[in-house]
C-alpha cells in the first residue's frame, strides 16, 4: 500500500461542529458519533478542502499508508447520496458538487 497524503483528525479536539463536512468535495467526512471521522480512505484526496474550516484543529495532512484515492468510488458514493430519500443528505449532496456540476 503506498504512503500517502491524507487526513487524519484528533477525535480529543473534534467538538462534532460538522464545519469540515461540506467542504469535502468528495464525501469523505462524515459526523459519527458526535465526531468527524473519515469514512473511507480511498475517498479522501489528501489536499485538505476542509482543513481551514475547522475551528478546533482536529484536522490535519498527514503521511501514512492509505489506498489510492479513486475518483470512481468517489463519483459512486456521491451517486448513492444523492439517490438517497433522506432530505439532508439531498442537502449535503448539493453542497459536495464542484461548481461547475451545478446548473
């Protein structure tokens, strides 16, 4: 497994804020149990979006061993979060599109 560029968050500092979440583009970051927590590391493209939008700096880029990121899986799981029936993931869906996918 190649070392990489990826986030990592400091569960002690985290305070559940959900500031991170729609800045990741890709829906890496989810609030589980009252904290952000990466749900998957292929999902998380390591150039830190959501890094200056924590108040508490519970996120940081760090190097370790991670699965590549894979625009594909990313591209599936913003697929399954939009054909969700849940009205606040249809929100954070919205919110995760780059720009210029929205019309």
């Amino acid at each position: 497994m190649p070392v990489r560029e990826i986030i990592e968050i400091d569960e002690a500092l985290c305070n559940g804020c959900e500031e991170c979440i729609p800045n990741c583009e890709e829906g890496a970051l989810q609030i589980v149990d009252g904290k952000a927590r990466l749900i998957r590391d292929d999902l998380c493209d390591g150039l830190g979006a959501c890094l200056g939008h924590c108040p508490t700096g519970a996120l940081k880029i760090i190097h370790r061993e991670a699965p590549d990121f894979d625009h594909a899986a990313v591209e599936e799981h913003l697929g399954k979060m939009k054909t969700t029936e849940c009205a606040s993931c249809d929100v954070l869906w919205m919110l995760l599109q780059p720009k210029h996918q929205l019309g």
